[in-house]
C-alpha cells in the first residue's frame, strides 16, 4: 500500500477547520462546551480546531476502534473511556472520519444513556458508501469518496497520521 493521490492540501483543510471554529464559536457563546475528542484519527483536527476557538471549552478525550487494517470489523470497542461525568453538559464530539456510521452511531448511544444536555457531531471527512447509518452530522469537514485514505491523523497500520494532508492509499 503506498499514497497515490492527494485528496485535500493542508491549505484546504485548515481553510475549513477556521469555518467550522467559526459557527462552533457562534452556536455555543455563553455556553459550556466539552470537546470529545475520539482517538486516535481525532488528534489533528481538535488541535487545530482549539487553536480557533474563543469560547468556554474544555477537552476529553475517549478511545475507540473499528478498523483492523483497512478493513471494518462491524463492532466498535472502546479502548479509553471518558473519566469525567457528563450528565447536564454540552457534547460536541470531534471525529475523523464517517463511513458507515457504526463508530458514531454506537458512540452516540453509549453517551445518550449518561444523559449529558445537548451532543452534536463535528466530523472531518464524511465518506459517500451506500450502507450509511444515519447520523446527524452539525459541523461537517468534507465530503469523500469511499477510498481508503490517510493524513491529518489517520493512519494505516498506524502510520501516515502525521501527514498535513490528506491522501489515497492504495
Ligand atoms: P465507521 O464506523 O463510520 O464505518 O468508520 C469510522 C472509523 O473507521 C473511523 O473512525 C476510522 O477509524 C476508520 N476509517 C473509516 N474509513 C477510513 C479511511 O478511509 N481511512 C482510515 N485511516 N480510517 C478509516
């Protein structure tokens, strides 16, 4: 497996990270807001995405995985779990990337039944696959096609995060 393509430069990626600060920064003035960062793809965008903020905000951070490879598994487990209570709170969830849904979809279950105030969902790179589960998606990066990709914190076989782009590998 190597990188065949470019798909978004860095400069198109933090172009639309400013954007999404921007109405996240609007639609949470005067209130409380918890990050959910979910590791490990997340790590850039909610670097890059903090740096842009200007609201009352804090970080958590949980730990899930579907993927063997480049391949789904079907079930999600969950390596880290947040260690904070998030009854009465607002969630806003940072994730890489949707493909079928099965990550946030359980993700969002899990965290519905510890009954925080509000949760919304930011996601980088939205792929176009047939089998969707539907998932309100508030603040959205960009829409993919269904490649496998890599960069700006994901990886293959735990290599490629750490590319400011984000590529094909095929
Ligand atoms: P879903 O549960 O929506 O099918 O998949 C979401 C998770 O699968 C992401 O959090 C990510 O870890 C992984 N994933 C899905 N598509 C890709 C991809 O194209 N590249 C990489 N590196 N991971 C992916």
């Amino acid at each position: 497996m190597k990188i065949t393509k470019k798909i978004l430069s860095e400069e198109q990626i933090q172009e639309r990270i400013i954007k999404l600060a921007s109405e996240i920064n609007t639609d949470y003035e005067g209130k409380n807001l918890i990050i959910l960062g979910v590791l490990k793809g997340a790590f850039i965008a909610i670097s890059d995405l903090a740096k842009n903020l200007n609201i009352d905000v804090s970080f958590e951070f949980m730990s899930i995985s579907s993927y063997e490879g480049s391949e789904s598994t079907g079930q999600i487990k969950i390596e880290k779990d947040l260690d904070i209570d998030i009854s009465g709170k607002n969630i806003l969830i940072v994730e890489d990337i949707f493909d079928t849904g099965l990550t946030l979809s359980s993700l969002i279950d899990i965290l519905e039944s510890r009954n925080p105030k509000s949760i919304e969902i930011m996601c980088m790179f939205v792929k176009s696959v047939e089998k969707k589960i539907p998932v309100k998606i508030k603040y959205k990066g960009f829409e993919i096609g269904s490649e496998f990709v890599v960069g700006y914190g994901l990886d293959y076989m735990g290599k490629y995060r750490e590319l400011p782009y984000l590529a094909e590998l095929s």
